[in-house]
C-alpha cells in the first residue's frame, strides 16, 4: 500500500539484524548445573530412550514430537517467484515457522530439500517422519505437489498437509459458506467457475465438492479454456478429474450465469463484462497474488450486488491462509493424530464461519480502525482475532476424534480450549492495537534527535509504515549524510526537517520559554541558547506550539538529564502529576513498573498517584490493570518501616474509590505468581498483577534493567504519562525498533 512502503533495504535489514534469519532455537529445561547435563544427556536420556523404545506413544511425553511441525519445500514454486531452488527458498520457509509459533504456539522447523525429483523427495521426507508432529509442504510446483503429498499421506503416520492446496481451500470454503448465506443459495445448487486448475485451485474445487457442490455444476478453467470431457491439449490425471460434459470452451463463456468465480490464476484474467453476466448476487473470490483477477472496485462498477474477495489485506475479505494451517495443526497436534482428512478441513472451515457471524471484539475493531460486523464485507474473520486460537482447533480435534485419527483424544474439551485461551502471548495483539490506533491517528511525529541513525531509521520507518508524518530536529546536510551512510539516501525527500535556523517561529518559540524561565535566573542569552542549540528543548518547543502532534527523545542523553530539559516548557515534576511507566514485555506476559522516571522517592499519596496512572496506561495498552504495591515485605511482614508507605498506599486508593484492582504491601512473587498468590485467599486481586508500584525510582530502574540486560525482556519506556502532551523518551539503548514503538505509543497519545 502507498502509505506502507516496503523497501528492499528494509527486507534485507529485517531479515539481518538483530542476528541473520527469523529465530533461533531455545532450551525449555535448565541447563546449567552437571546434574542437568547428567539428566540431559548421558546417563539421564537413556530412561526415556528405552521407554520410547518399548511404547512409541510416549514420544509425545517425552519429547518435543508432540508440538514440532516441519515445514518442507523444494523451492519450485515460491510465492509468485517461480522457481527459486531449496535455498533461494529459505527466508519463505522460515516465515511460516515463525507463523506457527506466533499464531498458535507450534513449533516449527523449515527443512529446505534440494532436489526436483518426487521420488527423493518422498523419501527423504519419509525418513525424517519420526522427528516431528506433522507434516507441513510448501512452495512445491503442480502436479508433482500432488504426487509428494498423495504418496506421504499413504506412507505416514502423522498429518501431511500442503497448505498452498488445502490452506487456500479451507479459507475459500469458510468465506463461501458465508457468502451463500447472505445471498441466500444452497452450495448444492450454484453454479461455480474455477480459474486456475493447479495446486490451490484444484484443492479448493475437490473440497467444495465434498461439502456438496455438484460435480456437473462445477466449470473448471485454465489457461487452454475449459477443461471439459474429450480435451486433450494440457491435461492430467487431475484435471481430467474435474472435466465436465459441456459445449463451454471459454472462460468469458463459463461466467454467464454463473453464481460463484473462484480465481487462483492471474492478474485481469476476468474482465468486468464477464461479471456483469453472472447471475444476481455473484460470489467472487479473486485470490491472484500479488494482484486479483478483478479489483472490488471494478467488479463492484458493474455489479454493486457482488461479494468480493481477494488474497489482499488491503481490501475486505481477505483470503488469508494464516487462518487456517496453525489452528488445523494446533487441533491436530493435540490429538496426536495420523492425519487430517477432509472432515478435519470442512470443520476448521465452518468454525471459521461461524467465527465471523458472531459479533466482533472491541480490540479486533481497534486494531483494524474500524467496526467489523457480519455482512457482505466482513464474510471471513480476521487474522489478529483473539478467538481464533480457542475457537478453530477445538472443532479440528473433535472431528479428528469423531473420524477415528485421533491417538489420544481430548476428553475433557472445555478444559482445552481454556489452556489454548491462557497460551497465547498476549503482547503481540497489545501492540498490534496500539499500532493499529497509531496509523489512524496519522500524527506528525517530532524526532529530536537527527543527529543519531538509530533515530534516523526509526523516522523513516515511523513514516513509510504509514503512521503519520515525521519530523526531524536537525541539519539537512547532516540528516543527508547519515540517511545515505545509512542506505537510506532517497528517505531525505520523504521527510520534515527542521532547526533553529530554518524556521520561522524561533522568536516566538524564546518568548514562549523566556516567559517560562526568566523568574528561574534564566537571561535572554540562556534563552537563546537552550532553544536554538538544544534540540531536546527545541523539540518540546515545536509540540508546545501545535507544530508537531508527539515528541520522541532521548536516545542520546540520559533520561533524567532529558526530562530537566523538557521541564523547561512541560511542567514533568513530581507534582505536576507525571509519571513514568515502563512496560516490561517476557516470556508471553507483560508487566508496567512504575515509577521509572519522575518520583525519587514517592510517599503514600505519591504512590497512590503512581498507580493511578499506571492502570490509565494498562488501560490504554488493552489490558484489565491488576495493580500490586511491591516490597521485599508481604502483608506486613517482615515488618519495616521503610515498608511502611506501601502498606498505607492501597489505604488511599481505597478512600479515593478507584475502579481497579489493587492490593499490597508484597513480595513481587506473590504478586505475579498464582500459586504464592493461593497461600493470600484475602488479596483483593483476583490474578497476578500486571501493574507493579515500587518504593522507589532507584529499585524500579534497577528491577527495569535487571530484566533487560538478564532476562532478555523486551522493555518499552518509560511511558511518560500525566503531562499536556504526549513525549516519550527512550533509553539511551534503544534500538530501532524500540524507538518506533516509542513514537508509536507517543502518536497513540497513552499519556
């Protein structure tokens, strides 16, 4: 999209840094004592070999078997690049990994298999079987795709799928099943053309024919036309399969009268006449990648009555296999099943659909910008629903389990979908939203700092992702050099640069500070030099006047420093009611702490503050705040009196009558561990905390940075919160990405 450019150095960089690829392989057991090499290795890993040994089955126990999938191809057929090779078709195979993991918590390891022969490649597959879970096949050319997968589901005993068929398939489906419900016609009785008779299209015609097209109603095309009985020119055992008996030899012949077009072909194969004689209320699903055979708008130019959709995010209705093969391996997983059969598919595809009638989250609207309801453009959920993971793999494994491929079935199932509920991690869909909020408001974004690249990418990207416009504080021919040392010399045009020496309001920007200072022992001459030589302060400057929505600093001095610097035209004290609140992000959760910034040394009153604004930030992040007043003393013991004011702080939030939970004084390990959380059945919070309130900005830094630099957290922050306008300021750490969210927070204006 125009507003979400991509560049190639962006790819590149993307896939490079912060280490080559898309993810790396972790230990889930400690390793750090010889005892747990002992248990790890040698002697410890022979009981579960010879237990394995014994009963295969328990390799689902003791080992990974049960949630690793593999992910194979032979690069034949990649994207829409063609025929890149096993290697050139890495970055592909590792991109759906990561897909697994993210959407529903499948491991995955993509295996790229050099060879074009199906033979080798069937074997090579077949011996790897043990390894894994599951089967996942990509990227594989028409009709040797058929072959490989055909030859492995009858040689396997664990599920075979190739998503480019059924994925496709099983999406089309849900959608399908929508649309002929809201133009009320029976899939029994509709007449169906299918443009593209390869992999996805044949898949996405044999499945709709088990959940009951007719074979006679269904017109199969490809680029020779028809593919009717008695044709000889480019056929094969699977497209002779869909000849029908027919005087239709064309496509533009096919489409008159026809009630739905499925098109997995190529960019214009359908042209508007050809949709302005299909019979009322068309169904077309013009799936070419990148382009539709037909755009909504000019199938909608001729047929305001047709339901459209494509493979695009950009349009309605988007055809998106991420829909489908991480919950039909979730669900199969599970199970432990041989396979997944049709059953399997139609029941991913009809969950799906009933997913998309039901009403739509409030943080599914937010991130998407909009009000999503059932109806001729919202015919197919959305990738980021959160229901997706609880809802369509409940409905997989019970129809595994009713079509006996079930090893171990599930017998308890509303204890599953609660697990599958509680597994997911919730981080990404926060800041999904917050993104999603960002690119609406469309705020102009001031970067103080241009004399730093780090600052420079994130400007860049905070404008090319399509969140707004950025403004940069510095010298053109300085921004210049870096952006082109950077690789990034055609961003200079694209962006706002702005300094003491090129603006207009310099004079009114010192008035505005003189007036602020001049009573502080500040004389014109300070004046002049805080706000034509600091860029912190003449960035505050530009958002103090309207002329830039947010403000992101501090990558190059430290925060403290920063914020005295700001306080000259915000008032940031620690009575001015601003607070620092940094969000924590580790291992599927996410904590604020606060404060990080402004408070020294808070008293009761103070900390009741704190936790005010830090369940305002929870809130604004999509999270229900639980807040926890943390010490080293639970409960009032030990007893200390140092410990003393956050013992009376949730005494003054009692008697203020905030509307959230909170409770203290305790340990951190009682606040956000269930079960410490147990031994307390009189604590007010009804789940571990996700708000911490600490003694003192010295233990928060601390507890801050422990984290990052030790655990590997993700740290965003400190929010600055509590002020007139939204600045964030960043670590003098931060990375790219962590100064886009920064701007991304300070554009949603969580303050």
């Amino acid at each position: 999209m125009a507003n979400n450019k991509v560049t190639d150095a962006d790819a590149l960089a993307y896939h490079l840094e912060p280490t080559p690829g898309k993810f790396e392989i972790t230990a889930t057991v400690p390793m750090t004592t010889q005892r747990d090499l002992s248990l790890a290795y040698s002697p410890g890993v022979a009981v579960p070999c010879l237990a394995i040994s014994e009963n295969p089955e328990l390799a689902y126990d003791y080992t990974n078997k049960g949630n690793l999938v593999a992910v194979i191809s032979n690069g034949t057929a990649v994207l829409g690049l063609g025929n890149l090779g096993a290697l050139g078709s890495k970055p592909v195979m590792e991109g759906k990994a990561v897909l697994f993991k993210r959407f529903a918590d499948v491991n995955s390891i993509d295996i790229e298999l050099d060879t074009e022969n199906p033979d080798e490649f069937i074997n090579a597959v077949k011996l790897m079987g043990p390894t894994f879970g599951g089967i996942n096949l990509e990227d594989i050319k028409a009709p040797e795709c058929f072959i490989i997968e055909q030859a492995l589901k009858e040689v396997m005993d664990i599920p075979v799928f190739h998503d480019d068929q059924h994925g496709t398939a099983v999406i089309c489906a849900a959608g399908l099943i929508n649309a002929l419900h809201l133009s009320g016609k029976l899939i029994q009785e509709v007449k169906i053309v299918l443009n593209g008779a390869g992999a996805a299209g044949i898949a996405c015609i044999e499945l709709l024919k088990s959940m009951g097209a007719k074979h006679n109603n269904c017109v199969v095309c490809d680029t020779k036309g028809v593919i009717y009985q008695g044709r000889t020119e480019g056929m094969n055992q699977w497209k002779s399969a869909h000849a029908i008996s027919t005087e239709l030899r064309t496509l533009d012949e096919a489409m008159v009268g026809a009630d739905v077009f499925l098109g997995v072909s190529v960019k214009g194969a359908v042209t508007p006449e050809m949709v302005a004689s299909m019979a009322p209320d068309p169904v077309i699903f013009a799936m070419a990648n990148p382009d539709p055979e037909i755009t909504p708008e000019e199938a909608h130019e001729v047929r305001p009555d047709a339901i459209v959709a494509t493979g695009r995010s950009d349009y309605p209705n988007q055809v998106n296999n991420v829909l489908g093969f991480p919950y039909l391996f979730r669900g199969s997983l599970d199970i432990h099943a041989r396979a997944i059969n049709d059953e399997m598919k139609i029941a991913c595809a009809r969950a799906l659909a009933e997913l998309a009638r039901e009403e739509v989250p409030d943080e599914v609207a937010l991130a998407y910008g909009t009000k999503l309801s059932f109806g001729r453009d919202y015919i197919i959920p959305t990738p980021f629903d959160p229901r997706l993971i609880y809802r369509i793999p409940p409905a997989v494994a019970k129809a595994g389990m009713d079509t006996g491929v079930a090893r171990r079935p599930i017998v308890d199932m509303a204890g599953y979908e609660l697990s599958l509920k509680t597994r997911m991690d919730p981080t990404a869909s926060i800041l999904r939203g917050i993104n999603a909020r960002a690119r609406s408001a469309q705020a102009r974004m001031i970067f103080s700092e241009g004399d730093d690249e780090r600052v420079l990418r994130a400007a860049v990207m905070y404008q090319r992702q399509g969140f707004g416009k950025s403004i940069i504080v510095g010298r053109e021919k300085d921004v210049r050099a870096r952006l082109e040392a950077a690789g990034l010399g055609d961003a200079v045009d694209e962006l706002e640069i702005v300094n003491a020496a090129n603006t207009e309001h310099l004079d009114s920007y010192k008035e505005y500070l003189y007036q602020r200072l001049h009573r502080k022992g500040f004389d014109q001459t300070d004046i002049h030099r805080l706000a034509s030589r600091d860029r912190h302060v003449f960035g505050s400057l530009m958002l103090a006047h309207g002329h830039g929505d947010g403000l992101v600093t501090g990558v190059t001095r430290k925060s403290a420093h920063v914020l005295d610097l700001i306080s000259h035209v915000f008032d940031v004290g620690p009575h001015d009611g601003a607070v620092g609140v940094t969000a924590v992000l580790s291992k599927g959760k996410i904590v604020l702490i606060s404060d990080t910034l402004v408070h020294e040394w808070p008293d009761e009153n103070d900390l009741a503050d704190i936790a005010e604004r830090g369940a305002s930030v929870a809130r604004a992040l999509g999270l229900v705040p639980r807040v926890a007043f943390v010490s080293f003393s639970t409960f009032g013991y030990p007893i200390s009196e140092r410990a003393e004011k956050m013992r009376i702080a949730p005494e003054v939030l009692q008697q203020r009558g905030v509307d959230f939970e909170f409770e203290g004084e305790m340990a951190v390990d009682v606040a956000l561990n269930v079960q410490e959380m147990k031994k307390y059945p009189f604590s007010r919070l009804t789940g571990p905390a996700n708000v911490l309130v600490v003694p003192a900005r010295h233990s928060a830094s601390i507890s801050v940075k422990l984290m990052q630099e030790m655990g590997g957290a993700t740290v965003i922050g400190p929010i600055l919160t509590g002020i007139d306008k939204p600045i964030q300021i960043c670590s003098t750490i931060s990375s790219v990405n962590d100064i886009l969210n920064m701007a991304v927070i300070a554009a949603c204006n969580i303050r």
